[in-house]
C-alpha cells in the first residue's frame, strides 16, 4: 500500500494511527501542503478531490477521505479492530469521531485558515483566536459525550478505537495553537492513554519522514 499524506494533516495522521494499530506496511508518500503539491497534476491522478490522505491499495484502488480509508482497513485487516462489536458501541465512536472529523476539523483545516487569512484579511492572531475557538467549543462536546459513557482507558473502551483516531491529531494540533485543554479531564486520560502506545507513537508528526519541526 501507498499513503499519500502530509505530516501535519490532522486527516493523514488519522490513517497513519490505523495502518500502525493494525500492524501494516505501506510507503509513505509526501505530499506537501503548503508547498502546493497537492495541487498538481500528478497527485490529481491519485486523489480526485486534491486533498490528503489518498491511499492506494494493493490491488491498485484509489482511496480517499481518511474516515472511509480506516474504516476500509477495519474491513480488510479485522484486527484489532477498531469498532465495537455491538451497534449501539460503534454508533458510540462513529459519533466520537465525527464529532472531530466533521464538527471541529472542518472549521481549522490549513485551507480554511488561509482563506481567512488571504481572501478576507484576517489578522493572524485573529485567526488564531477562530481556531481556538472552534476546537474548544468541539472538545468540550467531546467531554460530555465521555461524561454520558461507562468509565474507560479510552475513548470507548479498553482499546484504542476510531475515536482514538481521530481525538489524537486534533489534540496535536490543538497544541500547536496553544488551545486551552483544562477541564477536560476525561478526553485528556484517553490522549495519554493512546500517546503511551508504540502506535501513536510512530504515527506522529514527529516520526515522519517529512517532519519539517
């Protein structure tokens, strides 16, 4: 398998976390964002849309979004899995995570944030004021949703999940904006659960080949 993807894609490292969960190999590919790369022709023939991360599969499909790559992943290669085996426990960390892939990552993804910048002029610090915003605003949704479920080492659950997934590249680069995390005591246990775990850790920024930090 290949993994075209940026180190600081919140959405790359989403895939990168699952492909390590589970044990797979695959190449990674930079693409890299700021420099426009993901605009050009070549990567346009591996992802349609021109965003990150695309895989390509064995067998020469062309996948995208990460949501649909890890659950594309959990299909083909079951353990360990990633969603509960009960409906009522996936439907639990699908709403987990999409409360991340489709509440807060949406409003702070790197192309938002330069059209807030470049087309309606706002000023840097106001535009981080926005960032700071919208993640707290979505990770306090992501504590009560905790607060509502049985106690747990994670997410949901005694191993890491889809959930997991997702709330450790949005932790990650809530860091990176200095979000306030206080007060969120129930999704901060689950971050340094999963952060103690060989996976997260070759999955992060920091281990890839591309890290520009």
């Amino acid at each position: 398998m290949k993994l075209y993807n940026y180190f600081r894609s919140s959405a790359s490292f989403r895939v990168r976390i699952a492909l390590e969960l589970k044990g797979l190999g695959y190449d990674y590919v930079p693409v890299h964002l700021v420099k426009g790369e993901h605009k050009q022709p070549a990567y346009g023939a591996v992802s349609p849309t021109l965003l990150v991360p695309a895989l390509v599969t064995d067998e020469g499909e062309k996948l995208g979004q990460s949501m649909a790559i890890i659950e594309y992943l959990d299909e083909t290669h079951p353990e360990p899995p990633l969603l509960p085996s009960d409906a009522a426990g996936r439907a639990h960390v699908r709403a987990l995570a999409q409360l991340i892939a489709c509440e807060i990552h949406p409003l702070n993804n790197l192309r938002v944030l330069k059209y807030l910048v470049r087309e309606l002029k706002v000023q840097e610090e106001d535009k981080n004021t926005w960032y700071r915003h919208w993640v707290r605003d979505g990770l306090e949704a992501y504590e009560r949703e905790l607060a509502q479920l049985p106690p747990s080492t994670y997410s949901y659950g005694e191993t890491p999940t889809l959930a997991d997934c997702c709330l450790v590249p949005q932790i990650f680069n809530g860091q990176r904006f200095n979000v306030d995390f206080s007060g969120l005591p129930r999704t901060m246990a689950a971050f340094d659960a999963c952060m103690k775990l060989p996976a997260f850790q070759k999955a992060q920024p920091s281990s890839c080949p591309d890290n520009e930090a």
